[in-house]
C-alpha cells in the first residue's frame, strides 16, 4: 500500500485573519502549543472540545507526513478569577482550596487525572510533552527578569506588571489596542484596576503572596507566584524554542490570555514566537457558551450516564467546523451516537483481508477527497461525510473499503480498528429450502406467502435482507 504523500494544507491563522498556506519553520518538523486545562474542577465537554481540535490538527500534519511535537500544558497555579463566578482576582487553585479545605496541590492532581482519563476516553493522542507550571517557576522568573531589564516591565510593591503602552504590536492578534482599552473597548480594564498599576491595561507577571495562600515561591521581587500569562509564555519556549509554528486554543483565550503572550514572548525576543493561530469556537449549550459562570456545564461522565459514548462525543464534533459554534442538544448527541453506531455496523459488513498493493482507481479518487477536505482547514465535515459514503459504496471492493476507511480513521480518530467483522452466519439446509421457498414466491408475486416465510425465517433467529441478488440471511 502506497504511503500518504504530503500535499498543501492550509490555516486559518487568526494573527492574519486569513486562511494560509502552512509553512513549517524546520519541515519536515512542526512544534505546536496548546493552552491545556486549569486543574481547578472537572473538564468540561466545552474545554474537551479546544483539546480534540487540537487533537484533529496533530493527526492531519501526520497523515501528511510532517513530524509533530505537541506541548499541552497542566494550569495547577496562577490562573486568576477575572470574570469568572468569583470576583476579585483569587487564583482559582486557591479559591478551591480555601472553600473546600484541600490542599491546592491535592486538588491539582486530582483534575489533573481527571483531564487524563477524559482524554484519554475521547481518544485525544496523549501530547509528547505535559509540562506543568508549578514545575517552570524558574524560566518564569527569568523571561519576567528579561522584560524588566528591557524596560517592558515594572516592579510595584513586590507585584511585577507589564507595561502594554511600551509594546507597539499590542493588539494585533485580537483587535485590542491600549486606544481601544482605554476607551471601553474591552472589560479587562474595570476588572484589572488596581493601585499599584501605572495604567489599567497592564497585566500582572509576577504577583505578591500572602501568607494565605499556599502556593508562593521566591522570587527577586519578594514572595509570590506567576501571572497566568506567563506561565504559557514560559513553557512554550521552553520546549518549543523563541519561536515555534502553531498554537492553539479556545476563541476565549484571544484575549487576553494570548495577546499577552505574545506581548511577553515577543517583547522577550524582539521574535515572533508564534507563525500561526489557530482558535476553535465554543460549544454552546442551551443556547449560550457552556463556562461555568453561566452554570451549564456538562460532563464527559455525565453523558456517559445517559448511554452516550465519547466517541459519539468526538463524532458530533466532527460535523461541526472548528471555527463554527455547536450548540449541543439531546437530538444533536443522541443522533451522533446512531451515526457512529450505524457506521460502525457498515464497517462490521466489511471482511478482513490484507491490504491490496495499491489503492484502486475509485478509492484513490476517494482518499484524494478526503485529503483535500482535511488540508483545507481541517474541514472534518465534509471528510466525515466521505467517510460515510465510502463505507457504503459499490465502486469499492468490501475489503478495499475497509482500508480505506480504517486510513481515513487515523484523522478522525473515531476507533473504528476496534470493529471486529460481523461473524459468518450459518444458514441449515432448512433455512436455505425456506430462502428457495420465498424467492419464488416473491417472483411470482405472492407477497403473503413471501411475507409468512419471512416471518419463519425470523423465528429462526435470522434477520432477512431483500436485495437484487434474493433473499440474504444475516
């Protein structure tokens, strides 16, 4: 069987506003970040959809060829309420710890395993590197360190603040200039004004710990910990160097979270850390973005309870684009269950053979679809749909098409490998005189004989197909 030649595979990159052809910093190798999960609460099937975006992303370099290192971080500090369902800026490890007598480090690795097995059950490919920031407390420091010698930074009474107006792309990614923040344009500047700040657009780097919390460390400014922005900036040079090619992420986290980081990494650098931005849309859920602040989240577990699978979890995401909202509904989840069900019964059909030479014409006509559509954005829907149609198709001989789709499922990552083929049915010398009985009396149109025969044929066990070739027995 020929293997996958890489083809054009074009980005939207948010940076730019423009779908792009990608073009790798060092091809065949390609560094992507993805912002990972705050370990403060459950996963949501919300965040889960960032993460298997991301996921769809990876497995679509591979497919063409390119060799993928994928950084997805674990937030177990730092992460600070600002317009969440606490007010006042508590880091929310923090805010958890203090309401429920826990540990935040406790709290921390019990999410963290949490997130683990969700994606883990989603199918998400494990990332090659979770670092986690309580872990990169020093490279924190030392880009803080780096951007007040730089005089991009200021220390305020052991809080350390960046200073937005000294950084002249700030608002590039997210349309967020300091004219348009200091004019209303966003909400940050009421929920971040504080005293110590030199201007209400700055955000923190480092901040001042109290003996409060218990989550603080050293640092040249007094006893503290880092800002959430940082944290991401940190270790995504870390592990993927001054400047790396994509990086990903919910819509939510535009701004301010990845504004700043390119304020930081940047203003670092004097580099572009990042060649392309890559957003999902949320899923919305009762007809509004599914956080927490709204109150309605849904868990992996939840729908697990009511017999949904995550695979048909990871099948409903396929028939959205990734730069589309979601909206979740019984009838939207419960019909992506009975379409994984019914392509996996397809598949079930299908006999095991070993892989022909080569694809044949229609089937390479075929994967030259799917390829095109995954390339082009990563436009899963139509792919899922060729999907769909291939499994079914006469053009294709049965085992082909079990091939091609089990190819097709190294992107869409729905396990169809685990399909075993329906066994042989076994048909007695009775049952095949009662098949005999009944194809003629359908030839000669004696439906109520054609129909009691049928209804024999099911007594026995049999489910009974009617087709151009007679009878068949399944």
């Amino acid at each position: 069987m020929s293997t996958q030649a890489s083809k054009p595979v074009y980005l939207y990159n948010t940076l730019t506003r423009t779908k792009e052809l990608f073009k790798p910093l060092h091809a065949p190798k390609v560094g992507i970040y993805n912002c990972g999960p705050t370990v403060y609460k459950d996963i949501h099937i919300g965040n889960l959809r960032s993460f298997t975006t991301t996921d769809w992303l990876r497995r679509i370099l591979e497919y063409n060829g390119y060799e993928v290192t994928l950084v997805r971080n674990i937030t177990d500090v730092g992460h600070l309420h600002e317009d969440d369902d606490v007010r006042g800026g508590e880091d929310k490890l923090e805010h958890e710890a203090r309401t429920t007598g826990r540990s935040a480090y406790e709290i921390a690795a019990h999410y963290t395993q949490q997130y683990l097995r969700d994606s883990d059950e989603m199918n998400i490919l494990p990332p090659q590197i979770v670092p986690k920031a309580t872990e990169h407390i020093p490279e924190m420091i030392e880009i803080t360190n780096r951007l007040i010698e730089k005089g991009l930074a200021y220390v305020s009474d052991g809080n350390v603040y960046y200073a937005v107006s000294r950084f002249a792309d700030y608002g590039e990614l997210s349309g967020n200039t300091v004219e348009n923040l200091r004019a209303g344009g966003h909400g940050r500047v009421q929920m971040e004004v504080a005293e110590d700040k030199q201007n209400a657009e700055d955000f923190a780097l480092w901040k001042h710990g109290d003996a409060t919390r218990q989550m603080n460390w050293e640092s040249p400014w007094g006893v503290g910990f880092p800002g959430w922005h940082i944290e991401c900036s940190a270790m995504a040079t870390r592990y993927l160097g001054e400047q790396f090619d994509i990086h990903t992420g919910g819509i939510d986290l535009v701004f301010p979270h990845h504004e700043d980081e390119i304020a930081q990494s940047q203003g670092a650098t004097g580099k572009r850390p990042v060649q392309y931005w890559v957003h999902n849309e949320f899923l919305d859920f009762g007809n509004s973005k599914m956080s927490r602040s709204v109150g309605n989240v849904l868990l992996l577990s939840s729908l697990k309870e009511r017999g949904i699978e995550p695979m048909a979890y990871r099948y409903l995401l396929l028939t959205a684009h990734y730069r589309s909202k979601l909206n979740f509904t019984d009838d939207s989840i419960n019909a992506a269950q009975n379409a994984l069900n019914n392509l996996r019964a397809d598949i079930a059909e299908l006999p095991v053979e070993e892989a022909p030479a080569s694809w044949s014409e229609e089937a390479q006509r075929t994967r030259e679809a799917f390829h095109e559509a995954i390339n082009n954005d990563m436009d899963l829907p139509v792919a899922i749909s060729i999907t769909r149609e291939a499994a079914r198709t006469n053009k294709i001989a049965p085992a082909e098409r079990r091939h091609l789709i089990l190819d097709f499922d190294r992107v869409l990552g729905l396990q169809l490998d685990k399909v075993a083929p329906k066994a042989p049915v076994t048909v007695s010398d009775e049952a095949q005189e009662l098949v005999r009985q009944r194809d003629a009396a359908r030839s000669a149109r004696n439906w109520k004989e054609s129909d009691r025969l049928r209804d024999q044929l099911k007594s026995m066990g049999f489910e009974v197909r009617d087709t151009p070739q007679g009878t068949q027995l399944v």
